[in-house]
C-alpha cells in the first residue's frame, strides 16, 4: 500500500521542512482564485510548471470539498519542504473516512461520432474532486482535526530548488 501524506512527511520523504503558511479562507471574497493565485506565487521559482499547476489543482480541489461539503470555516496550509510540499485543508466536517471514486465518464464506451454529439451541459460537473486529488498528489490522508477534518495532499516536486 503506498504512504499516505502523514507517512511521507513523519518518514522525512519530502525533506526538511523549508517554509510554512497558513491562511483563514471564511473571509475571502473569492476563496478559491486567492488560492490559486497566493499557491503559485510561493511555489514561483521552486519548481516546474507543472508542479505548480499540480499543487494548484490539488489545494482547489481540497477547498472545493471543504466549501461545498463541510460548511463553516475554512482555513489552508501550505509546508514547503525541499523535495516537494503538503497542502492542507481544514474544515468543520467529520468524515474522516473519504474515499477516492473512480471516474466516472459519460463518454466511455462511445464511438468518436457519438461522443463528439455530446454537449458540455450533459457532462458532470461535480463528484470528480477526490479522484483528481488522488491522481495529482504523491499521498493525501484525511485525519481527525480540533472541530472537524483536515485533508492533506504531499506533492513530491521534481526539480524542487525549495
């Protein structure tokens, strides 16, 4: 079985631990694009493009469920280490036993033809985030936090200069 978030960064995987931030989302006009925005500033010369747009990915997709899911507020954690980072959602939910789905797509087993006819309104818009996050990120875990949950997500980062 492949380590969990927790396990990477108890076994030191990632590294040292180089930088950290927390941020409290409840009072943000537009939590998510601050998020995206604030995530590839701090990751801005500390890896490749595409570790960035991964761990982009990844902390959206951790808020999106905790906004939508948990209600309350919400806060994110962002530990640079010098091999990779973790991000971290807090929120007010308690399942603690969330599990990726597989993916489900409306166009499997389609021909080219018959899935070219599909439009973007018949396409799912939501149920996916789990899946996302488990693909994108080296390990995530989800534990028991003070009031609720938090969600982590360890993203090992090629080229890392962190």
């Amino acid at each position: 079985m492949p380590p969990t978030a927790v396990e990477l960064i108890r076994d030191r995987s990632l590294g040292p631990l180089v930088d950290h931030h927390a941020f409290v989302l409840t009072a943000k006009k537009e939590p998510l694009a601050w998020a995206r925005k604030t995530v590839r500033e701090l990751l801005k010369d500390r890896t490749d493009q595409g570790g960035v747009d991964d761990t982009v990915l990844v902390a959206t997709e951790l808020l999106t469920n905790a906004i939508r899911h948990a209600g309350g507020p919400v806060s994110l954690t962002l530990d640079l280490y010098e091999k990779g980072v973790t991000v971290g959602v807090v929120d007010r939910g308690k399942d603690t036993t969330a599990l990726p789905a597989a993916p489900v797509s409306l166009l499997a087993g389609l021909q080219d033809e018959e899935a070219a006819k599909v439009s973007r309104e018949d396409l799912p818009e939501s149920g996916q985030g789990l899946y996302l996050i488990s693909a994108f990120s080296t390990a995530w875990a989800v534990e028991p936090a003070h009031e609720g949950k938090v969600v982590t997500a360890a993203i090992c980062l090629a080229g890392s200069t962190a």
